[in-house]
C-alpha cells in the first residue's frame, strides 16, 4: 500500500472550522499523532481531535477543529508529515 492522502471535506462547528482528511501509510504505528503534533507545532488549537481507521481499504480518518480562517496552517502541517500539498479547504 503506497502512501497517500486526501481531503475529506469541512464544515462549520461553532465559531470553529470542523476539516476531515484521510490518509493511509503515515502514522499509522500512532493512530495518526503525528498529524496532531504537526498541527500544534504550527501554533493552533485543536479541538474534538478524532482519528480512526475506516473500512475503506486501511484509509484512516481524521476530524478536527480550530479556529475558522487558518486551514491553511492545517495544510501546511499535513505537508510537514507527508511532503505533499493538497490545497484542501481554500478560504477557510
């Protein structure tokens, strides 16, 4: 199995941004942790932090919050982990 993630859509929480990506060959021995840990490192908050694996093939989910208008700080995170930017959730 190579690599790979993938933008998973997002919606509003509150005053927060709710943002869901997939990924699958990363992190996986720590259930996706390290996604967090780059996230915090960029100075964000996260809230209601979920990571799970579905049944779709070993892809693993995550959900998360932060403060709405800095999603692009989440990319920048997902791309320390993976090396690979997706652009997901423009504006927001």
């Amino acid at each position: 199995m190579a690599a790979d993630w993938k933008c998973n859509g997002s919606w509003n929480d509150g005053g927060l941004k709710r943002l869901s990506f997939k990924f699958q060959g990363y992190c996986e021995d720590r259930s996706g942790q390290c996604f967090l840990s780059a996230i915090r490192g960029k100075g964000l908050t996260v809230h209601n932090w979920q990571a799970w694996k579905t049944d779709d093939n070993g892809w693993w989910q995550v959900d998360l919050s932060t403060t709405a208008g800095l999603a692009w700080q989440v990319n920048n995170a997902i791309e320390q982990v993976t090396g690979s930017w997706r652009g997901c959730w423009p504006n927001q």
